[in-house]
C-alpha cells in the first residue's frame, strides 16, 4: 500500500494512491507499506530513486543500510513492532531523504508511524518537508523505546520481588516454570531493544555526518545531537537491564537448585533414620534355630522400642546440629 501525506495548511492530508495512481506533487512523505512491484515502480518515477526490496533492507551490512546514491540518502534501522504482545518482533524500515521528500519502506506496522501520522494530521509546521517529518519519525521511534524499556525495568522489578520475597503457594514448581518463562520473555525483549537502539544510533550518527552537505539548520543539528544522547543513555540502561535479567535467571537457577537440595536432603535423612530400625528388624528376621531372644516374654516390644528409639536418636542428633 502506497500512502502519501500533503501540506494543507497546518495539517498533512493523508492519502492513499492506488496502483496506477499519480501522488499529488506536494506531496512531502511517501509511506510504503508492503508495496508490490507498481506501487514501488510508481515511487520511483515520481521522486527519481530505487527503492530497496525486502531482502536488501535485511542486509546487516553498515554499507548496505546507511548509503549515498544518485543523490538520495538511504537509511535503514530495526525498529520494535509488537513489543505489547506475547511475541514481540523488529523489522527494517528503510528512510530515504530525496529533493526535501521522505520515503519510507517498511512491511511491518511499527506504533511510532501511526503516531507521528495522528500529531500531523492535526498540526504541523507551515514549512514542513521530509527532514522534519524524519525528525518526528526518530523522535517518536526513540520515545517508544524508552517507553518499551521503562515497561521491561518494571516487569523485572516484579519478578525479583517474585524470586526473593516469594509468596506462599501450593505448586512452587509451577511458579518457578512461570518465572522462568517470564526471565525468558524479558531477555527476549530487552535484547531486541538493544539490537534496535544500536542500529538507530548508526543512523543518528550517519545523519549527522549528512547534515552539513544537506545544509540543515543549527536547531535540527541540535535536536539530531539531543537524540544521539538519548539513544546513548537508553543503551546504557538496556544493558543494565539485560545484566540484571542475566542476574535474575543465575538467582532463579540457584534456587531451584536449594529447593532440589532440601528435597534430596529430607530423603537422605530419612533414609539414615531408618537404617537401624531396619537393621533391627533385619536381625530379628532371621531363619537361625538357636536365637536367645526368640523366647523372651518381652522379646517383640523391646524389638519395637529398639527400632523407635533407633529412628528418633538420630533425629534428634541432626536437630541438635542444626542440620534440618
């Protein structure tokens, strides 16, 4: 689908071009989203680039991403998408700076897109150009990830509440699964944030080395170094976040482990308790002819006094040691 926005007044009129169509010549953003071979034919005579494919903005390549050509600047980043549901995901998008336009290519549906299309159908700047609906888009992708990181450092607040001061519940092996999935699902997340910051700030940094020969003014060099500060303190704070996550599931291992200790631990206690009693009884089961006891009056209840307190002694020793 081929999506163009048009200056009117203080507002972009958002439009959809059809194939075949012809996009209105003030037209300043050309949003690709999952375009087929015309809509991408289109563009491309309309503005007078290529437009990458799907396979070329998934090279990972620096040179592959951030790019000169024929006077068009590419960039492409890894932006979040989904990051609200079960299986959060990145996908590519690519931006293009041609002749004061933007063009985007993406096949996903990342939330800064729709938001930035909302704040500009209601208001935007009377000399609004494809730089700063760019500055909007990078404002708005880093503003989400900050918010994504904000929601993860909370999440993992709550899970090292659930670790350490854990509450009483009847299945523990139950909760401990679910913890661990939800380490799981957290370090999947952070670690796709991270991938996104890092491709953002080669972009931000690219941009800025762009930013002299494309004559931007001093406020937009201003807000693009704003950015590359704030894409450098979300870094730092998904690390920390990733550290902590790493520390998480060390502590939930650990005890995991404890718990499989005591276990093992009450079962070797048990099976020392009962080793004299059985050894008693052992005794007293033999097939021997010649056994004294076997014609005591008394013989049966001191046997069973024998192995009670052969059980409770050695309770009692493990108590007094501290050892249960």
């Amino acid at each position: 689908m081929l999506w163009v926005y048009v200056p009117r007044g203080t507002t972009l009129d958002r439009i959809a071009v059809e194939t075949g169509g012809n996009p209105p010549e003030s037209s300043v953003w050309f949003d690709l989203v999952n375009p087929n071979l015309q809509e991408d034919k289109l563009v491309e005579q309309k503005v007078g680039i290529a437009v990458p494919t799907r396979e070329e903005m998934q090279e990972i390549e620096v040179t592959s991403r951030l790019y000169v050509e024929n006077g068009a600047r590419y960039m492409t980043a890894t932006l979040m998408c989904q990051s609200d549901t079960e299986a959060p995901k990145t996908t590519p998008v690519t931006f293009i700076l041609s002749g004061h336009r933007l063009i985007t290519v993406r096949y996903d549906e990342p939330r800064p897109f729709m938001m930035v299309g909302n704040k500009l159908a209601r208001v935007c700047p009377p000399a609004v150009n494809g730089e700063s609906v760019l500055m909007d888009l990078l404002d708005a992708v880093i503003d989400r990830t900050a918010d994504i990181l904000e929601r993860v450092g909370a999440e993992v607040d709550q899970i090292s509440h659930d670790i350490f001061e854990p509450e009483e519940r009847a299945d523990r092996t139950r909760s401990y699964n679910e913890i661990l999935r939800a380490i799981g699902r957290k370090g999947d997340l952070a670690s796709k944030v991270r991938e996104s910051l890092v491709s953002i700030g080669r972009l931000l940094l690219y941009l800025a080395h762009e930013a002299d020969s494309m004559r931007w003014a001093k406020e937009q060099r201003a807000q693009l170094r704003g950015m590359q500060r704030d894409v450098h303190s979300l870094s730092d704070h998904a690390a920390y976040l990733s550290n902590k996550i790493q520390f998480l599931l060390d502590a939930m291992l650990g005890v995991v482990t404890i718990e499989q200790n005591n276990v093992i631990k009450i079962f070797s206690v048990a099976a020392v308790a009962l080793m004299p009693p059985t050894l008693i009884a052992s005794i007293y089961g033999m097939n021997f002819r010649h056994m004294p006891e076997l014609d005591w009056f008394f013989g049966y209840p001191i046997a069973i006094v024998m192995m009670v307190l052969a059980a409770a002694l050695p309770y009692y020793v493990f108590k007094w040691k501290k050892w249960l």
